[in-house]
C-alpha cells in the first residue's frame, strides 16, 4: 500500500433527469508510478426516491476524471410501489489501473432511470457519503 486519501461530503444533491447528474462526491489522488493500481471504495449513503411512482429507481456510476470505469448497477431503490424510500447506502469497490503519474479524480454521478420522479443521495444531514482511495503498489 503507497498511499490512502479519504473523503466525505454531505450535501443533499437531487435530480429527476434521467442523464447523470454530480453527487458531490469526489476525490483526487495522484500515483506514484504508473504501474500502481487505484482500489476504490464508495459509500453512497442518504439514497431516497420520491414517492411519485412506483417505476422511479436510480443508477450510480464511478468516473475516473471523465470516464466512467464502473456502474455498480442499476434500479437501486426500486419497490414497485409509490411509497418514499428512505436512507438506502449503496456500497460498491472498484480496483483500477490508471497508468499515470498524473492527478486524477474519482467520483460518482446518478440519475433517474425514470426521468420523471425525483432520486436523492445524502438526503438529509445524517447521511454522509464518503469515497477512499488505496494507491497499491505493483
């Protein structure tokens, strides 16, 4: 292990857009050699959907500066039913191989699948997400 960065943020960010929006979260770390791999580490916490549909489900994505590396998945909150849900953390790791000695950042984005319901991460004060980042030598 060369190095470990660690950030949180806990503003509530919103979107009923079914393109990806920013959640804030994002870290910068640089590599000290360009073999080095970048294991990532996400906490997305706070997730809400609105209970305007039963079809309103949210997608998260890892970028790595403008390139998305990695979507943990999609339909995250769907209940098949127009009920608010609440406090959902979607958890995921990705292991990266940037080969660069150059700053990068990561960072997540989400949208609405549905494009007409609005999805929440840290959705109130209580949820913070937080990103890690662990520079592993090769």
């Amino acid at each position: 292990m060369l190095q470990v960065v660690n950030a949180t943020y806990g503003t509530v960010a919103t979107t009923a857009s079914n393109t990806y929006q920013e959640t804030g979260l994002s870290l910068a770390i640089t590599p000290s050699s360009a073999t080095s791999k970048v294991l990532v580490l996400i906490h997305q916490n706070g997730c809400q959907k609105s209970a305007t549909s039963a079809s309103i489900r949210m997608s998260l994505r890892l970028l790595r500066d403008s390139t998305t590396i990695h979507t943990p998945g999609e339909l995250f909150l769907f209940t098949n039913t127009g009920i608010d849900l609440y406090g959902t953390t979607i958890s995921a790791s990705y292991l990266d191989s940037p080969s660069t000695t150059s700053s990068i950042t990561y960072k997540t984005q989400f949208k609405s699948e549905s494009a007409f319901g609005d999805v929440h991460v840290q959705a109130n004060s209580q949820h913070t997400s937080s990103i890690t980042l662990l520079e592993i030598g090769a």
